[in-house]
C-alpha cells in the first residue's frame, strides 16, 4: 500500500468533518423549534429544558468516553458513539410521542430521555478528538492540530442552519428530518472505519519518516514531556483536581462553551421572536455568528504556536491569548442589548463569537501540554466540567428570556465570559512535579 508523508493530515480532516456532523445533528433541533413546540404546546421555559436536557448526558458522556479513549483507543470510541448517536438523533424524531405514549402523557419526559441519551453518546467527541490528537500531532504543532480538530465546531455549527432548514423545506416534516441526519451520520461512521487507526503506528499509509517526526522530541520546551514519557507515568485520575492549571482551564473552557451554545440553541427562536424572520430566512441569518469563528478557530491554534515558538513561554502562549480573547467577548455581548438593528446585533454576536472561538484549541492543548498520556481522561474531566454550560446555557437562558426579555442572555454570555477569563489567569501549563501516587516505570 502507497505511504505518505503527511497522512496525518488527512485523519485531522476527517476528524473536521466528524466534529462538524456531530454538530449538525446536535443543532438541527433549534430550527425545528416552532413545529416542535407547536406541537406539544411547549413555552419558552419549557423548550429551554429540552435543549438543556442534551447538556445532562453529554457531561457523562465526556467523562466516560475520554477515559474509554485512553482504555481501548479512540477507534473504538468513534464507531461506537457514532453509531449510537446517530441512532438516538433518529429516536429524537419520535421522542414526544413516545413521552405521550410511555411516560404518564408527558412529552416533555420523551424529549428528556432521548436528549440525555443522545448527549450522552455525542459527550465522548471532544475528548476523544484530544486523545486522537495527543496520539497523531508533532509536538511542535499542537496548537494547530488542535484547533485544526476544533474547526469541525463552527463549521458545523454555520452548515446547521442552511442543513435543517433545506431539509425542513423540502421534507415539510421535522420528524423525518431528524431520520435523515441519523442516517447520514451512521453511513460516515462506517467510512470513518476504513481510514482512521489508533496510532500512526498502525496505519499502513503512514511512513516512517512520518512516525519519527510525530514522535520527536527535538523540538519540545523544558516544560513539556513527550507522549510515551507521559505515558509511563501511572498519573491518578484524581490527580486532575490537585492541578490548579487543569482546574482554573476547565472553569475558561465552560466560559467559552456557555457563549458557544447560547448562540447554538436560542439564535433561531431569537431572531424568531425578536425579528419576526420566518424559517427560509433563517437559513442564511443563522449562519452569520459562525463566519468569524471558521476563521478564528484555526487563526488561535497558529497564533499560540508562534507565541510558543517566539516566547518559549507556554503560559504566553495558552492562557494569555485566552484571557484577551475572552475579554473582547465579553466586550461585544455587553454592547448587544444597546442595539435594535438586526444588524448590528448579528455583527456584534459574530464578532464576539470569532473572538470567542480563538483561544479554543487552548484548553485541549493545555491538557495535551500537561498531561498527554493521560489527555483522554484528563480532557474527559475538562469537558465534563465544560459542559455543565450546555445544560446552564439553554435553560437558564430560557427563564431569563421568560422573565426578563432577550437582553438578559446577551449579559449572562457576558458574565460567562468575564468569569473564565479571571481563571485563565491562573492557568500555567506544563510539567509539574508529582505527588507520591505517580510513579514512573522504567522502560
């Protein structure tokens, strides 16, 4: 079989295009917002907690799967949650039904089960992502790979709009769009299968020039460690929260994940609500905020690599950049309530977006740069506690917007924001010295 020299490469795109179907089918449930609650005579209230119910699952999911990626390999992983997500995107179709039939009458208990478990099995993405990537990148391109890994988010998330829309167009039927997504979705699973192995290793494409590049340690800083150096270091998994870097991380990563699925899960129903747009605009409309975002997202994995690179300072590097980055987020949802032009209020979100989607590599990286041998655990711990913000989000946001109007969410974004910026602050990645339970095994 023909090797060559950069295979690698071609595994990170797949992986954009895994990372942006598990997007799409995560956000297509916000278009189908009015049929859906036309149809069981939900409120705004009560369609936050369907779109929170996601968040419940996927923080278990992120957890289980991280460390599942470390136990039995990402492949393993993949297919499996793949699969399945693909399956409960299909459930999510009859979800309300079933609540009716099955669950006293409630439809409202169908939508959580199938959103819980539907989360669950989309949870284990990420942190498998920065197994793959722990496993797959050259040490001196980390950040880019990761960000490469993350641009799947909002390219995912800006083809979500034009996606559920067209098929909701041409399907007139919100049941079967959801059908349609799961189908897709299993159909690339088993394309995912035939191409991606566990480590570069394996893969019979991969030459060895390459192998030797991605397993360098030429280029490493002081304060890094090499993935088989980390791996053979028996790290607790508690071991997670006696590290302040990894702790104050996951707090500015739920900072960025409260902004990103606010905008993911309530932008339709605002600009519904708001606007008066009816679906076939929203097509375009929902894209607008991810434009930026496309870009930033690998932009902030290049910036942090040449900050690595020119400074030698890993934290200049990671928490610097995310601390500017979330501060001008913050900036631009506070201005958002003073506007009444659609917009203005579109660029000022797709702005605030963009500059919160530029650090996003940061906070797997900093695990990566931490802890690579443990980058699967350890992200699954990051994510879990990320991902409190995929359920706060969208149900909080629900009873402000009940209580208080749109402009509430808009400030709750920009508390968010200010909060992960403060613990960023604190974050210093790298090597650090061990307590008594880690204990290294010669080679």
């Amino acid at each position: 079989m023909a090797q060559r020299r950069n295979y690698r490469y071609i595994i990170m795109t797949m992986i954009v295009l895994m990372v942006a179907i598990n997007y799409i089918d995560r956000g297509a449930i916000s278009y189908a917002s009015a049929p859906i609650i036309k149809e069981f005579g939900l409120n705004k209230a009560t369609w936050g907690d369907v779109l929170g119910y996601f968040g419940y699952g996927y923080m278990f999911g992120a957890l289980f799967g991280g460390a599942l990626a470390d136990l039995r390999g990402p492949r393993f992983v993949w297919i499996l949650f793949g699969t399945l997500w693909s399956l409960f995107e299909i459930g999510t179709a009859f979800a309300g039904n079933i609540g009716i039939a099955v669950f006293g009458g409630s439809a409202l208990a169908g939508f959580a089960v199938f959103r819980i478990l539907f989360g669950f099995t989309e949870g284990p993405t990420f942190s498998t992502v920065n197994r793959t990537m722990a496993n797959w990148a050259a040490p001196k391109e980390k950040g880019f790979a990761a960000s490469l890994g993350l641009l799947g988010t909002p390219v995912g998330a800006l083809l979500t709009a034009p996606v559920a829309v067209f098929l909701l167009s041409v399907t007139h039927d919100w049941k079967l769009t959801f059908v349609i997504l799961g189908v897709l979705g299993i159909l690339w699973v088993i394309i995912w299968s035939r191409v991606f192995t566990n480590r570069p290793e394996e893969h019979p494409k991969v030459s060895k020039d390459e192998v030797e590049l991605i397993r360098s340690s030429k280029d490493l800083l002081q304060s890094e460690t090499t993935l088989t150096e980390s791996e053979r270091a028996h790290v607790p998994w508690y071991h997670f929260f006696l590290n302040p870097t990894l702790v104050f991380n996951a707090i500015g990563y739920f900072a960025f994940q409260y902004v990103n699925f606010l905008i993911l899960t309530w932008t339709p129903k605002y600009l519904q609500d708001e606007f008066h747009f009816n679906l076939s605009s929203l097509w375009y409309l929902g894209m607008i905020p991810w434009i930026g975002a496309c870009f930033t997202v690998l932009l902030g994995g290049r910036i942090s690599d040449a900050l690595r690179r020119r400074t030698g300072s890993l934290r200049i590097a990671r928490s610097g950049l995310a601390v500017v980055s979330l501060l001008l987020t913050a900036a631009c949802f506070l201005l958002i309530p003073l506007f009444h032009s659609v917009t203005a209020v579109l660029l000022l979100m797709a702005i605030g977006n963009a500059f919160n989607f530029l650090p996003n590599s940061v906070y797997w990286t900093v695990v990566i740069d931490t802890e690579p041998g443990r980058a699967g655990t350890y992200g699954g711990i990051t994510h879990f506690i990320t991902n409190i913000a995929t359920v706060v989000a969208p149900t909080l946001t629900g009873a402000l917007v009940q209580n208080h109007g749109y402009g509430a969410m808009f400030v709750a974004a920009a508390i968010a924001a200010g909060i992960g910026m403060v613990a960023m602050l604190f974050v210093n990645p790298g090597k650090r010295r061990r307590g008594k339970d880690a204990t290294v095994v010669p080679a």
